[in-house]
C-alpha cells in the first residue's frame, strides 16, 4: 500500500473482521465459562483455549501486515487529540490481543492445568506451578479481558462516529467500499 491509498489492504480487512467475530465471541464465552457451573462450562473451555491461541497467532500475523502495509492516512482536518486517540487505541487493541491470550495460558500454566487445543495436541507451560501466580494471572486475564472489551466499544463508537457523522471514508477504508 502506497501513502496516497485510502483502503486498507484485503490481507488487513479480512484479519481485521475475522479477529473482531473471534474476540467478540471470545468475551462472550468467556463470561459464559466463568458463569457457568454447567456441563456447559467444560464444553466452553474447550473452546476457549484453542481460540485464544488462534487469535494469539493471528495478532501476530496481523501485526506483520500493519507493519509491512501502513493504514491509509487520517483524514487531514481531524483534530490531533482524536489522531492520537486513534493512534493510542489501535496500538492498545494489538498489545491487548498479544498479551490476553499469553496471560491465558501463563495462568493455566501457573495452575498445572494443561492447554490442550484438541485431544492429541498440547502446548508446553510457559509459567512454573504456583497457586499465588495462578490467581494473580487469573484476575490479570479477566481484567485485561474487560479492557479488551471497553477498547473494542470505543473502536465500534470511533468507526460509526466516522461512517455515519463524519462520513470522511475512514469505515469505509476498512470495509472495502469507496472513500471519500
């Protein structure tokens, strides 16, 4: 993508919607499993943790895109304060993908309980048993959980503020129709 683009390149769009359905439906059965004390809550682990490992690997390769094929530009007249802000919360959203599901699994780790992402293949610990570190990781993923969730809220507000107010070709940049 060249400076003067004014779309995000399709690689970036399609990880972009993909990894927000993942992480949408990830906070959910998230809430789901903690709430739960069902037969539910081993079938909603199950899933829990191969997809946390999939958005994990998908960050990654998203965050390879983003650097190797730079966002178009912000509108010229936004103000600055809402170009950092935007700035801030993009970075934010990457660090917030990176590092839930690396806590996720430190914390399972720390509390001997294995990560397994189907029934033959299981991923090493990456944190040596401990009850106290357990519990700090606990409370640790569930917070960076719900900062996860308020980042995302104000990422949707962001874009509809600029697809339905402003309509200055930001959303659809990310959509893939023509911007202004």
């Amino acid at each position: 993508m060249n400076a003067s683009s004014t779309r995000f390149v399709l690689a970036a769009r399609v990880l972009h919607w993909l990894m927000a359905a993942m992480i949408l439906s990830m906070l959910f059965i998230g809430v789901g499993m903690v709430a739960s004390v069902s037969e539910r809550h081993e079938w909603l682990i199950g899933i829990h943790k191969p997809l946390g490992i999939a958005i994990l690997v998908l960050a990654v390769v998203r965050l390879i895109v983003r650097l190797r094929n730079p966002p178009p530009p912000l509108p010229v007249d936004l103000p600055p304060v809402q170009k950092l802000a935007a700035l801030a919360s993009h970075w934010l959203l990457y660090a917030l993908m990176l590092v839930i599901p690396l806590v996720g699994w430190a914390m399972l780790s720390a509390g001997g309980y294995p990560v397994m992402l189907s029934s033959s293949l299981r991923l090493p610990p990456i944190f040596p048993v401990s009850p106290v570190a357990f519990a700090v990781l606990r409370h640790a993923h569930a917070w960076l959980a719900m900062l996860l969730f308020l980042t995302f809220l104000a990422h949707l507000g962001a874009a509809l503020y600029h697809g339905l107010i402003r309509r200055d070709g930001v959303l659809p940049s990310m959509v893939g129709g023509r911007s202004k």
